[in-house]
C-alpha cells in the first residue's frame, strides 16, 4: 500500500513540473483526496468501454453531427431529406416516435465487456442533438417519452438500466454528457437559423437566455448525479462550450466561436461531488481545474504523457452504429491496448448500439478473442505503469507498480506469434534478476543478464507454440 502510494505521489509531481504539453496549457492536478483515490483506481483499469448511443442509430448515420448546418466531412447529410437542412432536421428529430429498440439486454453487454477484461463503462446519457437516454424532467425530447415508442418497456430508461447492469459486476460507472444541446430552444434559438455547433447568439447579448441553458445543463447533470446510483465519471463534451478568457479581439459580437459560452463549471462541480464524492470530471479539451484526464480522440501519443489520459477510439470505423462497419481485428485491437498501456494511458473502446438495441456480432467475436489474450496476458496490462525505454522495435515495456516485475510485449505481424530464438530486452534501474518467463508457455527459458540487457534463448519448441496470438509477454523478476 505504502509503495502505491508513493508511485501516486511521484506521478503527480511529474505533472506538475510539466509546463506545456504539445501547446497545452498545464495539467492540474485534483487536490481532493477522494479524487486522486478514483483516478488511481481507474488508471489501474486501463481498459474500459464506450457506447455512442440515440435515435440516430436508426438512419446508421453519424452520431448528431448531419444536423449540424456545418461544411464538415463529417456533417453531410444523406438520404430522401437531405436536400434541405430544415426538411432534415424535422425528420431527423421525428426518428424519436420510431426509436423501439426491443432487444436491448445491458446484461449480455455487460457479460461480454467483463469476458474481455474490461473494468468501466462511459455511456452518452446525451450527445449534441440533444435527445436523452435518460429520464429527464428537463424536456420531452427523451427515451421516456410518450413519443418514443419504447418508453413502454419496462427498461426505457436506458442510461439507469445499462449503469446498474453493469454496477452489478463493480464496473466503474462513466456518464457522457453533451454541454451544447442543439435541440434546447436555449441553446439554437428559433428566432436565428442555426450556423454552426455553437449557439444561434451571442450569450452576452442574450444573457437571459442563456442563464435558462445554464439552469437546464445544470439541472441534467444534477438528475444524472442523483438518480442513477454511484457514478464515478462525469464525461463532458463539446469543448466549445466555455467560458472565452482571452482572444485579440474579446469577446466577439459576430464570430460565435468566439461567444462566451460559460455554463458555470464551478458551480456544476461543486454540485456533482456533492452528490458523488471523488467524481471525476472530464471536462475534455477544455484546459483546468475540471479536465481530470484527458482524453486524445482516435490516436495513440507517440510518448508516455505526464498526466492522466485515456485515447477514446472506435472499435469500428464510427462512433455509432453503421450498417457494415468494418470493425478492427483482434490483433489491431490487442496492439492498441498495448501500446496505449505501455504509454502510461487507458483505452476506452467504443461500441455503437444499432436499432435493434444490440450490438453486431462481429463486437461480440472481438471482446471474445481479446478476453483469451487478457486471461494469459492481464499481468503486464493491469496495474501498470510506463517504464523507460517503453518500446523499441516492435517491443513494448510495462512494469507493476506494486512488486518488482517488469513486462515485455513483443507484438506480432500475424495472428499467430512468430518468436525468434533470441530475444533482446534493455532493462533500466535494475541490478539483478530473479526469473523470466514467457506466459503462457510452461518451459523454462535460458536467459543472462549483462549490460542492462536480458538476453533470452527461445527453444524450438517455443517458438513452435501456436497458442500465443497478437503478443507475446515476458515477465521479468528482480
């Protein structure tokens, strides 16, 4: 306990001796115990689940962005509406009296995530469009609602159902929550048609508008963190939404992505850990006090950073669900997590729901095949921290933070692990070693050490071993 301690206390140090990261302002680091306490926890997860989740499921279009009136790869609509913005908008926000999805079973979720060795969840209680997987009091636009055809089900209210499915088996519990809302009438006024993700006017010239989406944000947040049990993760997107501190101009009267968009943060925190002590808040890409960890979307930083972090990324080629995605394979996966951990990082996998309320097989065939490769490998993945050199070639390193092992994943090209008959591995800080072994693999290996090298022998048979898949992992012993 007192070594984990101490691994806490050094890693947060580093944080604050780092002034800038890649033109970043500076990580703060949480100064309430509880807070560190959960995120060390959560650090030692490494692995967890995402689910982009809405209505939009039923088009197999991207997740609330073909609303956004923006001229962005990823905003074209598609389809019979596409035509015209409003025409789309309409049927787009109308797919709420269709959304029925019956076979939905957070449980076999749940069963699938655990098999694959995964330790939380963050759901999209709400994304930008504004429709709510929960049952808010705030607006009719919701999965509870008369008009949504499943709010008969006895498991209509989504985000409730899946965090107690998977509370059950001591997941660590992640909300998702959009700070811009394009459905509030507060947010996208319907006097100005909307012109981009930000709001339809100017806030300051609006004020009391705009304290009415201060007061719904609030009230959301609050209904999330009083209603659903322990959460420990409050997930805030759309970075846009923030105060404007400084900019060569102020704050613009014309240019809305210069509109101070502050919603209060202070105030929502101190709420949310008033209800849920030691939340972490993840108010991403948004630089201070409430941005816990961060968050790279879709990459793997080429180092190990000096802060917290999770990369957020798409099991398959999208956020949400698409009919015949191509998902990535076992190895690609297994490789990712790798990678990432031996950055010192987590890896939040991200699944996408389709209207049926399930997922494609193909998600279930992928946590299957990187669950057989955690139960032999979970050692050097959990628990762990980077450690110098971090990768050469096409090795990894980790090491634990509690006892004195020190882990080496040599990543494979093909399914099957190819080893070579000798295998090089520089070890730092260390003077003696006690023990190597492969796991998986009972024979004994023939190893020295010299020159802060190990030097292994594999024997024919080993290498000849065609149940090691993906990586392969040494474990050394000091």
């Amino acid at each position: 306990m007192k070594r984990s301690v101490i691994t806490i206390l050094l890693f947060f140090q580093l944080c604050n001796l780092t002034a800038q990261e890649n033109g970043k302002a500076p990580y703060i680091k949480p100064t309430d115990p509880k807070v560190l306490e959960n995120i060390a926890e959560w650090q030692d997860l490494k692995f967890g689940l995402f689910m982009h989740w809405g209505t939009y499921s039923q088009w197999g279009v991207v997740e609330s962005w073909s609303i956004c009136p923006e001229d962005e790869g990823w905003t074209q609509r598609k389809g019979p509406y596409s035509k015209d913005y409003f025409t789309y908008k309409k049927a787009y926000e109308n797919l709420q009296t269709t959304f029925n999805p019956t076979n939905f079973n957070p449980e076999k979720w749940v069963k699938a995530a655990k098999e694959a060795g995964m330790g939380y969840v963050v759901f999209t209680t709400k994304h930008h469009d504004g429709f709510s997987m929960f049952d808010t009091k705030q607006t009719d636009y919701k999965i509870t609602d008369p008009k949504t055809p499943f709010s008969s089900n006895p498991r209509s209210n989504i985000a409730k159902e899946i965090f107690d499915a998977f509370r059950k088996e001591d997941f660590k519990i992640g909300a998702y929550f959009s700070k811009p809302d394009w459905h509030s009438d507060d947010f996208w006024w319907p006097y100005f048609p909307p012109k981009d993700r930000n709001p339809n006017y100017n806030p300051v010239k609006y004020p009391e508008r705009w304290n009415n989406f201060k007061k719904f944000t609030y009230n959301q947040i609050e209904e999330l963190m009083t209603g659903y049990g322990k959460v420990d993760i409050l997930w805030l997107d759309g970075d846009e939404v923030r105060p404007v501190k400084t900019s060569t101009k102020g704050v613009n009267e014309t240019d809305s992505k210069l509109y101070d968009q502050d919603i209060d943060m202070p105030k929502i925190a101190a709420m949310a850990r008033t209800h849920q002590p030691g939340l972490i808040i993840v108010d991403r890409e948004v630089p201070g006090e409430f941005e816990n960890y961060r968050t790279p979307e879709q990459q793997i930083p080429d180092k190990p950073l000096p802060y917290p972090w999770e990369t957020c990324m798409t099991m398959g080629g999208s956020w949400s669900y698409s009919p015949n995605d191509k998902y990535k394979s076992a190895k690609t996966l297994v490789q990712l997590l790798v990678k990432i951990v031996s950055r010192g990082g987590n890896l939040l996998l991200n699944i996408g729901p389709g209207p049926d309320g399930d997922w494609d097989p193909v998600a279930y065939e992928r946590l299957k095949d990187i669950g057989a490769w955690i139960k032999i490998n979970g050692e050097g993945i959990y628990g762990s921290q980077a450690v110098a050199p971090y990768a050469s070639n096409n090795q990894f390193y980790t090491q634990s933070k509690t006892k004195n092992e020190l882990f080496a994943f040599l990543l494979s090209e093909t399914d099957d692990v190819q080893l070579p008959a000798e295998i090089n591995i520089p070890v730092t800080a260390v003077k003696n070693i006690k023990k190597v072994s492969l796991l998986g693999e009972p024979q004994l290996l023939k190893w020295n050490f010299a020159d802060g090298v190990v030097r292994i022998t594999i024997p024919v048979a080993v290498q000849q071993n065609k149940m090691l898949k993906y990586a392969a992992l040494f474990k050394i012993e000091y």
